[in-house]
C-alpha cells in the first residue's frame, strides 16, 4: 500500500505524521493517547501539540487521581510551550524535545508511546481496535480529525510504584488552524466496555444546553456514525461536573441513553483560549458498563461568567 492508498478505515500511513498544510502560522496538529487505571481513578494523557509553520511544540504528559484537580495537584504534570520540533520530526518514529518518544509500530494501527520525569515512566503500547472517526469538517472540528478506541496495555511507574496498564482508552489525531480565542463550547464524553461495544458522543452547547453533532455508536461490532442527541451535565455549586447524562441517536436508528459519574477530574487549560474540565467516568448504558471520560470544554472568559451566574443561582433559598 502506497500512503496515498486508504486502508479500508479510511486511514493513510500519512495519518500518523504531519499532515499537509497551508502557511497558516496557527496551523495545529494533535498526536493524543488517553490511558487509565480506573480502580485506582487514574486517568492519563499522553498529548503533544505542534504549531510546525512556527516550528514550536507544546503540551505533554499528564495524570490525574481523586485527591486533586488543579495542575500543582496531580501526581503528574509536564507540560510546556515553545519548545522546538526537532528538525526532520516525522511522528511514526519520533523523540521530542521534552522527552516524549512515539513510534508507530504498525501504520494507523499501534503506536509505542515512551517518557520518562521524576514523577513517572510511561512504557505504552496503543492498539487501534475501533473503527475510527474519520471527520473533515464537522462541528466543533476545524479541517481534520481521528477519534478511535484503542487497548492500551504497558506499565506506569508513579513515584517508583509500578502500576499496570490495560485498558481501553481514546485517541485522537487532529490537524488544521487552530486560532487562540476562537474556542466553541464542547462536551466530549465516550465509553468502552468492550471493542463490540462502544461509543462516543461529541455536543456543542450554549449556556446548559447541548447536542451532539457527531460521534460513533459501536453495538454487538456494528459501527455507525452519532446524528443527534442532548447531553446534560449535573454540576456542583461551583458548576463543575459531577454526574452526566447523555441521549443520543445513531444513523441506523439506535439509541443510546448512557448516565456516568465522575470519579477523578481536573481542571486543565490546554492552550490560553481552552479550559476544560477533564474527568474520569464511569458509566452505565442499558445495562451495558464502561469507563470513559467526559471533557468539559469552555472559553475561560464564558466559564468565568456562567461559574458567576451558577453560583448565585444555587446560593438562592
């Protein structure tokens, strides 16, 4: 297969390295694993960013447990901007400036992801067992990006604990401009019990309310694209996120109604113009269960108003 040949996912060997671009300077590509250990409320990101028309990369290697949620809490945060890409980065086979080592072992397939801090050592493997969400232009989307469940086996060592790692957890890929300041407000919430059966929900909101756009619906090993459906968010009198719940339809008719609760979250700005709420979840779905996350996404200035307007709301007798 050349790699201008799509494999029968609707992915190119060109999916895992940079993607061609204009000379946008806001130009942006994303490489993001999650992983988690859910009886212990760990949940990770394995996430490096790239401006390549600036030749600068940011982002990095998180974990999150129950007992904080702001950067300074968790038991891991390494996280940076305006590092240099070094020269001649082709992402199937990479080591980056922070430490991040990323291969490709077998192309749009699996991938081994490597770091090592003074907090953790990370020895991952990611193996794409989904059907992908293949999007160009859907909302909240800007030009190009890949939502897909992978099995993520290896081990964690955390403050010299060595903790394994078999889970199922997303990734995604994404490319395009990506201008500070223009950040829509999301709800980014997906499940897996198993590789047969599995989903994710993508909603844009105003103020409470929110309707999925797109996402996949994986029932019994039949995979279909999310169309519709309504997400809501129970918050706490701070407006963060507690409890979930969502109802949504897929294209060949199936619905899901999936309710989860948080059970380790923080508070992460991933870029200036981006805050979100990060947060493990365990949910249930017509007697099915999976973990998964939910993402709560914001423009800081529209959190900061609605956290106003919320906290006087619940304030009231």
């Amino acid at each position: 297969m050349s790699e201008l040949e799509h494999d029968d996912w609707g992915l190119t060997t060109d999916d895992d390295t940079f993607h061609p671009r204009d000379d946008d300077p806001w130009w942006t590509e994303t490489v993001w694993f999650a992983f988690m250990v859910p009886e212990r409320g760990l949940l990770g990101y394995f996430y490096p960013v790239f401006r390549p028309n600036l030749g600068v990369q940011a982002g990095g290697v998180l974990v999150m447990d129950p007992h904080g949620e702001l950067p300074w809490e968790l038991p891991v945060f390494d996280y940076h901007w305006h590092l240099q890409i070094p020269t001649g980065t082709d992402l199937r086979d990479a080591t980056l400036n922070n430490g991040m080592r990323l291969r490709a072992l077998e192309p749009t397939r699996s991938w081994q992801l490597e770091f090592a801090n003074r907090d953790v050592e990370l020895s991952l493997r990611a193996d794409a067992v989904t059907k992908p969400l293949v999007t160009r232009a859907t909302p909240p989307f800007n030009k190009g990006h890949i939502d897909q469940i992978c099995h993520v086996t290896g081990t964690m060592v955390l403050h010299g604990e060595t903790i394994p790692v078999d889970c199922f957890a997303m990734r995604d890929r994404s490319w395009g401009p990506r201008q500070d300041g223009r950040q829509p407000q999301v709800g980014y919430a997906y499940a897996t019990q198993d590789p047969d059966n599995a989903w994710l929900a993508v909603a844009v909101g105003k103020g409470l309310e929110y309707h999925v756009t797109t996402g996949f619906n994986i029932v019994d090993g039949v995979w279909a694209r999310m169309e519709s459906g309504t997400r809501v968010v129970h918050r706490d009198a701070d407006g963060r996120p507690e409890t979930y719940e969502i109802v949504a339809t897929d294209e060949l008719g199936r619905t899901l109604n999936a309710t989860g609760r948080m059970v380790s979250r923080q508070v992460f700005t991933s870029y200036p113009s981006m805050f979100c709420w990060d947060a493990l979840v365990e949910w249930h779905a017509e007697g099915s269960h999976g973990w998964g996350e939910d993402q709560d996404v914001w423009h800081p200035r529209k959190w900061r108003q609605f956290q106003i307007d919320h906290r006087a709301k619940s304030a009231r007798p």
